[in-house]
C-alpha cells in the first residue's frame, strides 16, 4: 500500500472528484474576497473568524442558487408528484461542510481557504448547529412521512424525489447544556443571534393562520368565526443531493403578528399593549418545546403543531393549483387529483365530507415513532375546543363515522369500540391522535421491524385487525454523506481505495469489504483510522473537559437522550462495578476503559436530571482515585449535538446501546456508530434486532431479555429486590449509590434514584445487569486482541449497508408515496456548463 499522504500533499491535489481544479480554486478566492468586501462589508484588517466563516458560506451558497432555482424549474416542467415531508423538529446539525461535500467543493474550498492563508476547521467551528431539534426522530401530533430530519431530507434530493421540508423556524432552539456542580443548567440556544446565511425570507408566502374564535351554524352552512390570525412567514433553505445537481427545499415557519393596529387604541394610549399583544403571537416560533419525556398538554405546543400544519397545507394547495397539472381556466381546482400528484393530506370543502376524507386518506401516510403509552400525544378536549373549536366538531365526525365502521364489522363490541374511539372518554375526556392518524391514512408504518410487529401485536393491535393491509415496516437508516464521507473521511477513503467511491450513493456495495476481512493490510488501515480519530478526539476531550485520557483505552460510549428507557442507570452500574473491582485487585491486568456519556434531559424530567447528576457524581470519584488512574475514565459529554457526534462517532470503539428490550422504536445512533467501526453491545431492541441480522449476531455483543422474556416477567410481577439479594455485585453498587459514597456531602442526594430502581423501574435495569456485566468482561477480553477486534469492525461495516436512509427512503418511496427515485443528475444551470 502507498503511503498516506499529508495534510500538504492532499491540498496538492486539490480534488480527485469533482468540480475542483486551479480555476475553481482561483474563482473561490475571487468570491470570497467580493462577499467579503460587498456582502459582509469588511476588509481583512477588521473582519473577523465569523466574518470569514459568512464570507466562505455566501461563497458556497453561491454554487446552490443556480442548481436550486434549476431544480424547481425542472419541477414545475416535469409535474412530478410531491413529497411534503412535516416535522416539529429537524435535527440538522451544520451545513457548511454538508453542502461542500454533496457539491464536491470541499478540497478546492480547503486550498482557497489555506492560499488566503485561513483554517477551514477554524471557519467551520463557528458555525452555529441549527437549534431545531431533540435528537432522534421529528414530532408532529399528526407524523406525515415525519422521520430522521436532515438525513431524510438528504437522501430524498439524492434520489431526484421532488421533496420539500416543511417545520418552524424556532428563534431559540432546543437549550444549550452546561454542566454546573454536576448539575445539568439550561441556558438560551440563541442560534440565530449572527444570523443565518443559508436561508432566504419568503414574504410574498406568507400564509394566515387562525385560532380560537367560535362555531357559527347558519342557513349558510358552518362558519369558524371570530379568530385569532397569526400570520406564517417562510424561510427557505436549500437541500443539496450528492453530486446531482438537485437542490430541495426545506420551509421554515416563523409566525409574526398581523401588522394592523387599531387605530383607535393607538390613539388612546394602546401603542404598548398592541405591541404586547403581538409579542404574544409570536411566541408560537420563539422556542423549540422540549419536554419529551411524556406527553404534556400544553397550549404552546398544539399551537406549533397546528400552526405548522395549517400554513404548510395552504402552501401545497398554492403550489398545487400552480402546477400543470392543477392549472385549470374554471375557479374551482379539482381536488379529486390531488393525491396523485401530493403525498400528504388536506381538508377542503367538496362536493361532500365523504369525499373530502377519500382524499385525505389516500393523500397522508402514518408513521410511528414510539411504542411508549406516556409519549403518545392524547389532547385534552376542552384545550382542543378552546384553541380550535371547529377542527374538534371534524374530528368528532370523523370518528362517529369510524366508530359506525368497527360497529358493523364487530356488532355488539362496546370494549373494541372504547379502545378504538378517537375520543378517550373515563375522567377528561382527551382525544388520541395515533388513533386521529391510522384511521386518516393509508398506510401506517414502524421504524424497525421489531416495532412495526409490537405495533400490529400489541399497541395498535385493534386497528391492524381491521385493516392490516396499512401497516407496513421502514426501517430507519442514516445518510452515509454526513455520517462517514463527512465526519470520517479517513475510513471513508479506506474503503474506496478496496471498493470504489460508488459505495456513497448505494451503500449496499458495504458487503464487498468481507472479502477483506482476513486481509491483513485493511485490518492495519481500519484500526489506523480508528487511533488517529481517538487521537484526535482525546485531545478535544482535553480541551473541553480537562480531563486527560488514555487514547489507548478503550471508547465506551454512549449518547443519546437522558430517559429511563435508554438505561444509562445500567452503565453506571457497570462503571461502579468496574471501578469496585479495580479497587479490590489494583495488580491485575485491567482493560483500561475511557466512558463516555452524553445527552440532554427535558427541563421537567427530574429523573432524567439526577441520573446526569449521578454520572457526574460518578465520575468525580473514579476520576480522582489514584488506585484506579488511566484504567477507567468516566467523562459526562456536555451539551451533546450534531456537531459533537461528528467527532465521538468516528473515534468509539464500543456502543452502548442498552434500552429494555420493546421500548426502542428503531434508534439511528447505533447506525452510525456501526457505520463507523464502533463494535455494539446491545439488546434485542430496535433496529440492533436487524444489524446483528446483517452482521451476524456473532459479531456484536447480544445480551439480556428478549421481547418475550420482557412480556413474561410481567406476567410473572418484576421484583427488584429479588436480583438486589441475589447478586453481591449489584448490591454493592446501590448501597454505594444510597450510602452517599458518590455524594458524601449529601449521603441522601440519589435516595430518588435508588427509591425508582427499587420499587418503580418499568425498565427492569437489575433483571439485565448480570448478564450485561458478564457481556462487558467479553468485551474487554476481546479488546486486548486488535486483529480480532477489528475484524469484527471490519464485519459490521460491511453489514452496515441495510442502515442508509437512501434505501429507507426508497421504500418509502416505492411502496406508500407512490414515486420512483432516481440517481439521474438533472442538467446544470447554465452558467455551471
């Protein structure tokens, strides 16, 4: 094999791929420079980083608007059928970096950069990450081909669909994470405070949106009276598929207040209260809501969901009347086709209800996200009155109708019916807004095959009995542009050099590398990379935390949100018991372990609270005993985010992927980590159900309850204390964590903590834990053996090609939106050729 190449001589070689070259070079800096003079309106003796990083993204941007506006053109002349895709949240990390790799602009932009003698790491490092979104997957009360934001709206412009984005522009997105005494505090993610280069205002789309008010019945029909409006104002960023000249849309909503005043108040002295008054309005886009832990009825969040929706389906009936094939010379557009060309639903006055809801039937698809009963949305009746009194008048309609269905299909079935009812009677009555989605769509599907069977045999078993042609299964994948050409460049050449570049638009060609498995040159190369990004990231972990690690150790992470369900509480019980055994044999040979930790808990999820309290107490102890030094780490990753997985996936060795068996919908992290050479213990839960299918089971480290086994210690009544009596291990790690030996200052700090897993843990943690410590020593045994170790990397990354969300969208695609992707490239813009 050649040698590496340098950082110097890769700048040499300006781009293997694409649209580099010294021109391209040449016209970067020319670029740069004018956006640097006429759009930021600076020179280089003032300017700063920020303004050079402004400078390179408008530079950048500039290469998107010809494709952009071309790809809309191509559009309106071609009349493809639509996919609206709708979501609360896009988890959409940076985009600067994403955009110079789809464009194949990368190199030339890192040797324009370094020829005006910048640092494109330093540039890019302030960006601010695009605060909209949780993690994991999007929320809308009513999930419309909702799924994982920025990786499916990624796969879907590189499969040519003529998809659009649709979510609210929130101010301040979800909160940034700072870690005080221990202590999760959060603090105001203020992202748009620079601005945001990447998104264009779209006022001439503006688009009311009405609440409150009252149902007026008259000889006239129905009428929704006396609203309150709210206007939704657009802000368009572009979507870049790889290297095909596409560039999708994605709309952000930002509500602002009618501009009118009443004159009168004015006048008297109401200038104060009328700009209160519009304040008020516009709180609906001011904060990304982000109590997910259970379904909490709040005022704000219906207000964002059905203002997204509202604006978001008046845009697609513009759009559709503006199309070839909606244009028509009589007033009256013929709603009947709209879904054949418009994969989403919509609500319109026709020639009659019935007709109205075929529409919305074979227009919207349903798909589910969680199997957790508290994080299904259930509104409150009178909320659901007060803040849209007609939408509850439609919604009680529908389901008269839908109950006369499961009536004549079950007679007599008054318990099917209660189950079944899209209202929710017993105490306040709620209405059920999974129940609202499968009877309004056509299809309904899960995120991983094991979810979408505990949907059809358990949570929504009712409905699949009466129509189990809907459910279907998607299994959630992740975009191989962001998550390994992108963040892991070094592997990601490894592979090419083995296999070919072609791998990046089908990920599927992953399978070759097992004729590689046993070659030993590749084992060198893969577990290279593997040390060079653990290198790397060790020395940003010094940096940020202080903490000086063993880059040799092993990385044992975990990331995700903080909820019982994930069960970060059964890896601190590893941690503690790890650290126990160190301190009773300090001679032993010791797999030195660095673990790491991170995500964010809901403001009002007090046990998600203590359980990073716990980490942290945790770490303060291991971390500062000499008897244990560099052999075991324990490090809480704050403010975790896009742009810090970027750097911890490539560099794990192990990911923890640990939740109770039935309780993960899918999970994409595990993907990414897999895609990346990290090794996975996990349970059979979610999507790691069908990596060990892909893989081999062999090749991860399986171990606790299967769904079964969950189902039958129900039956049976868990008991914590049965476990807590019964393994030494375990009860010496609770009565550390009880005793206050993590928390000397306050023994009693974590009696929440030990009080839950005692006597409330629906997540079973104890009934897992002895077979996950048994699981960990296999981990640490194999580690010791590189060659074997990577081999197993080597076996998960080619069985990782199932995981791209390019083939989740596909099938998306092909068997509910009714749309055939495409890897053909649309032709350029002309000044482009």
């Amino acid at each position: 094999m050649s040698k590496p190449l340098t950082d110097q001589e890769k700048r040499k070689q300006i781009s293997v791929r694409g649209l580099a070259g010294v021109e391209n070079v040449a016209d970067l800096k020319t670029n740069f420079n004018r956006h640097l003079h006429f759009t930021l309106v600076k020179d280089r003796n003032v300017a700063t980083k920020r303004d050079y990083y402004f400078a390179l993204a408008h530079t950048v941007r500039d290469h998107l608007v010809g494709r952009w506006i071309r790809t809309q053109q191509h559009y309106y002349e071609t009349d493809p059928k639509r996919v609206y895709y709708l979501s609360l949240e896009f988890y959409m990390g940076r985009t600067l970096q994403n955009t110079m790799v789809n464009l194949a602009l990368e190199n030339a932009c890192d040797e324009a950069t370094y020829q005006l003698g910048l640092d494109m790491e330093e540039l890019q490092d302030m960006e601010e990450d695009a605060g909209l979104g949780n993690g994991g997957l999007g929320r809308l009360c009513v999930r419309v081909l909702i799924g994982m934001e920025a990786c499916f709206l990624d796969s879907m412009a590189s499969l040519g669909l003529a998809a659009y984005g649709y979510g609210i522009r929130y101010e301040f997105g979800i909160f940034n994470q700072k870690v005080v005494n221990g202590w999760q505090v959060e603090e105001a993610d203020d992202w748009l405070r620079y601005g945001n280069p990447w998104e264009k205002a779209r006022p001439e789309y503006m688009r009311p949106v009405h609440f409150y008010g009252r149902v007026e019945r008259g000889p006239d029909g129905v009428k929704w009276v006396d609203t309150q409006m709210v206007l939704a104002m657009p802000y368009d960023t572009p979507v870049p598929g790889y290297r095909n000249n596409i560039v999708n849309t994605m709309r952000l909503w930002s509500a602002k207040a009618p501009c009118e005043f009443n004159l009168k108040d004015f006048n008297v002295g109401g200038y104060i209260q009328a700009v209160l008054d519009r304040n008020l309005a516009e709180n609906i886009s001011r904060v990304l809501y982000p109590n997910d832990n259970f379904f909490e009825g709040k005022e704000l969040r219906l207000k964002q969901e059905y203002f997204v929706v509202a604006a978001t389906l008046q845009d697609i009936i513009r759009r559709f009347k503006a199309s070839k094939f909606g244009s028509t010379e009589i007033v009256r557009v013929d709603l009947t086709k709209l879904p054949d060309k418009v994969t989403l639903c919509w609500r319109s006055v026709l020639s009659s209800v019935l007709q109205a809801w075929d529409i919305t039937v074979r227009t919207c698809a349903y798909t589910n996200h969680t199997v957790l009963p508290e994080a299904l949305e259930r509104w409150p009746v009178d909320l659901f009155h007060n803040l849209l009194p007609r939408h509850l008048d439609i919604i009680y309609e529908i389901n008269q109708r839908h109950l006369e269905r499961i009536s004549s299909v079950f007679p007599g079935d008054q318990d099917r019916l209660r189950r079944m009812s899209l209202i929710e009677e017993g105490g306040q009555k709620r209405i059920n807004m999974a129940h609202l989605c499968i009877v309004g769509s056509h299809a309904v599907n899960g995120v991983a095959r094991i979810h979408s069977d505990i949907i059809k045999n358990t949570v929504f078993k009712d409905f699949f009995e009466v129509d189990p042609q809907k459910f279907q299964n998607k299994t959630n994948g992740i975009t191989p542009r962001r998550w390994l050409a992108m963040c892991n460049p070094g592997l990601a050449e490894v592979i090419a050099e083995r296999i070919g570049e072609d791998y990046i638009r089908d990920l599927g060609q992953l399978k070759k590398l097992l004729n590689f498995v046993n070659d030993d040159a590749f084992i060198r190369d893969v577990a290279k990379i593997k040390q060079e990004n653990k290198m790397k990231f060790a020395v940003y972990l010094e940096e940020q935390y202080k903490v000086k690690i063993n880059p040799n150790s092993m990385f044992d992470i975990q990331v995700k949100r903080i909820h019982e369900y994930k069960r970060q509480l059964l890896n601190c019980l590893h941690i503690i018991t790890f650290y126990n055994r160190i301190k009773k044999e300090p001679n032993k040979s010791w797999t030195p372990r660095t673990i790491m930790i991170g995500g964010k808990a809901a403001p009002g999820y007090h046990m998600a609270k203590m359980i990073i309290r716990l980490i942290t107490a945790i770490g303060d102890v291991v971390n500062h005993d000499p008897v244990v030094g560099d052999r075991l780490k324990v490090i809480f990753l704050e403010n975790y985010r896009v742009t810090l997985a970027e750097k911890a996936v490539p560099a794990a060795d192990l990911s923890e992927q640990i939740s109770t068996a039935g309780t993960e919908a899918s999970g994409t992290g595990n993907m990414k980590f897999m895609l990346n050479g990290a090794l996975t213990i996990g349970t059979m839960d979610g999507a790691n159900v069908e990596m060990a299918e892909e893989a081999r089971e062999e090749n991860l480290f399986i171990f606790g309850m299967r769904v079964e086994d969950v189902e039958a210690l129900d039956k049976k009544g868990y008991d914590a204390a049965e476990y807590y009596n019964q393994i030494p291990e375990l009860k010496q790690a609770i009565d550390q964590i009880s005793g206050g030996f993590f928390s000397p200052c306050q023994p009693d700090l974590f009696k929440d903590v030990v009080n839950m897993l005692m006597h409330h843990d629906r997540f079973k943690v104890f009934a897992d834990y002895e077979d996950y410590i048994k699981c960990q020593d296999r981990v640490s045994t194999l580690y010791k053996n590189t060659k074997e170790w990577t081999k197993m990397v080597i076996h998960n990354i080619a069985g990782s090609g199932k995981f791209s969300s390019d083939r989740t969208i596909s099938q998306y695609a092909r068997e509910i939106w009714g749309v055939e992707p495409s890897l053909e490239k649309i032709a350029a813009p002309d000044e482009l050729r």
